[in-house]
C-alpha cells in the first residue's frame, strides 16, 4: 500500500512528467538538430499566439519542425487547455442536445432527411418512443429476447449516450447452444452478461444508460475502403464544420481509420493503435496518415497491417458528404461549429453522429491547426466572449 500511495504522490507524478518532457525533447532534437534550450525559447514564444499552447502541444503537433507545418504554423494551432473551450464557446448549452443523445439526433435527423443509419431496435424504459427507432424494448427481458435470435447478425450496439465509444459492440453473432455473444475480435460474452450495460454505467463520466441503447445492423463498408483494410470495422470521417448564417464551411476533415482487433475507430491519444489520416477538404485524397502523437510518431504511406498503399488513395462519397454537411447546417442551426462522423458504407455515407466538443487534438496532429485567421473571426462575431474573455483576446 504505501508502495503505490508513493507511486501516485505529486512528487511522483511531476517526476513522471519531466522524463516525458525530457524525452520528447531528445526525440524532438534528432528530428530537427534542435537543442533543448532553442526548444524552450519556441515553447515560450507560443503563449503569445493566442491558442494558448504549452508544452504537449509544442510536441504533439510537431511544431518544433516548420518544415512539417502548413498555413501560419504555430500561431494557428489550439491548445489542449481550449480543446473544449473552442466549441463551448460556439455552441450554445441550450443547442446541443443532438450531439449528445443519439436517440434525439436520429429523430431530427431522419426528418430532415439527412442520410443517417436505420435503427433496428431500441432499448428504453419509456413507455412508448418513435416507430423511427425501430423496435421499442421496454424491458432487458425484451432486449434479451431480440438479442437471442440469430437472424439479427452481424448488429452494431451503442448506448444513446455514451463517448469515446464507451458501451458500444460489434457483435458477429449468437450461439444458441452457449447463449453467449460473440463480437468482431472473437471474444464471447454471455446474453445476461451483456445486457448489464443496458442498465448500468461502463463509466459515468462517459456513458448514461438511462439515456436508451440503440441496436442497428452491421453497415458493409463501402468496397474500396475493405479493400484497402481487410477489417469490417468502420472507419469513420470526421468532417468539422463552421455553421454561420453564411452558412456552413468545413474547415478540416480525418480520416478515422480502425485497425485489429478495435471494432471501433476511436483515436484516444494513440493510445488505441488506430490510425489518423489527413483528408483534403476539395477532393477527399488521404495524404499524412500518422499512428499516435508527435514526436514518438510518424507519417505512414501505407497500412502496417494489410501493406496497402494510402497516400493518394481516395474516400468514396466525398461530393456526397459534403453536400450532408451543407444541409445538415440548416437543422442544427444554433451549434455554430459541427464535429461530424460519417462511415463510408456500400449504400454511400451515411452520418454516424454529430459531435459537440470535438476532440481537436485529432484535427492537429498533420500539420495544420484550427485557429486560422478564418476561423479567428468566425470566432469573434459568434462566439459568447462574455463566457469565454479569450476569444476577444485573439
């Protein structure tokens, strides 16, 4: 015990982080030849350019090497301290209900006529919700008994509201024999098992299973994306748009890419082994795909685990999903910046969800930032600057 109270002493922590920093520093200067001491000097000059970067993001956007950046460099780059601030100050509290229960979002969207996935099923406690959700399970005995029959798989499960993929399962199919579940990976869960994440929180600070779970089928990816991957899990766009009465102009757009065994294509940090693609926002060609953060990273031109060329390589659907986002502007009026996810499926693009917050960090990593001289003053004419005094400071 007193072993691991010393190991998650502040002391212990600090010393943690100063051998992090020290070694991103090594790394940073065989990169570049840059001395830790002109490291400094940079890192110092970025609290003056209004992103408020420090340190982390000094080296995980690799702006220790202009070389690699576009546009501005530094100066358009948001820091990790204003990743949520960013859209918190674009979105009004009162707005972004969509983004955050899934139930709601397909209800709008579907009305609107946005291209979103059918919903098969729909786990809720309420007595009576939409036919759009599909089939209403008000009980988890009713859940178990659609869960149960075989002619359902392959189905994709997520909580109503949930992040960064929390609760959420690809299941391939069911076994009678063993009432047991069986997901993408292989790995088998038995039907009782699985039905506790129906009622109670994998995790409160991400996922709220009062808020419903949908069930929907498996999408087929579009053929040339299994192609290049040779994994059915989807590997979904992140488009980022800003939504003005002008209105909507996507600023950046990644590509989501999912490898074995992740049934899903969430990026946290590196940390899950997915992969992050640069998308151009006129013609939907992939170029700088990355593996993790800067500097213990680097640019992939092909797919590790298939051999496949990237770079050059481009996303089906693009024109279509463009278009989405354009329309999509309209229904969602009061969010004045959209985080959207899209899987690119064998009937076309189809919209996975609409984000509030974002995580920025993903929209970083390939050499350009979000705080351009655009995006400055889109800030300043729509931004709540008596919540957020930064923004007028840019």
């Amino acid at each position: 015990m007193e072993k691991q109270e010393h190991a998650s002493s502040p002391a212990s922590r600090l010393a943690k982080r100063f051998n992090e920093y020290r070694k991103w520093a090594s790394l940073a200067g065989q990169q570049t030849s840059k001395r830790w001491l002109t490291q400094l000097r940079e890192i110092k000059a970025l609290r003056h350019m209004g992103g408020q970067c420090g340190i982390s993001d000094y080296y995980w956007y690799k702006l220790y090497d202009p070389a690699y950046q576009e546009g501005r460099g530094a100066p358009d780059f948001l820091g990790w301290r204003l990743q949520s601030q960013f859209s918190l100050a674009l979105n009004s509290r009162g707005a972004v209900l969509p983004a955050w229960d899934k139930s709601v979002f397909m209800l709008m969207a579907a009305e609107a006529g946005l291209p979103v996935a059918p919903v098969l099923a729909c786990y809720h406690p309420a007595d009576r919700i939409s036919a759009s959700l599909g089939q209403h399970l008000r009980t988890t005995a009713e859940a178990a008994r659609f869960l149960r029959d075989p002619t359902l798989y392959p189905l994709f499960g997520k909580p109503a509201f949930s992040q960064q993929g929390y609760g959420s399962a690809l299941l391939a199919g069911y076994d009678p024999a063993s009432d047991q579940l069986t997901s993408i990976d292989g790995s088998t869960q038995q039907v009782d098992a699985f039905l506790n994440r129906l009622t109670h929180s994998i995790d409160p600070r991400y996922h709220r299973p009062e808020c419903g779970y949908l069930f929907q089928r498996s999408f087929a990816l579009a053929p040339e994306i299994l192609d290049l991957t040779h994994w059915p899990a989807i590997c979904g766009v992140r488009v980022i748009c800003l939504n003005g009465p002008e209105g909507v102009k996507p600023i950046h757009a990644i590509w989501k890419m999912a490898t074995p065994p992740n049934h899903i294509d969430n990026f946290s940090l590196g940390k899950n082994g997915n992969f992050l693609a640069n998308v151009n926002l006129d013609t939907g060609e992939i170029s700088k795909m990355v593996g993790g953060l800067w500097p213990e990273t680097q640019v992939f031109s092909t797919l590790p685990h298939t051999g496949k060329p990237v770079t050059g390589f481009h996303l089906p659907g693009w024109s279509e999903i463009l278009d989405t986002c354009r329309r999509a502007g309209a229904v969602f009026p009061l969010m004045k910046i959209h985080h959207w996810d899209f899987a690119l499926t064998d009937q076309g693009p189809l919209i996975l969800e609409l984000n509030d917050l974002g995580s920025t960090e993903i929209a970083q990593v390939h050499g350009h930032g979000l705080l351009t001289g655009e995006t400055r003053e889109f800030l300043k004419r729509h931004a709540n600057t008596n919540a957020h005094p930064w923004v007028s400071a840019l």
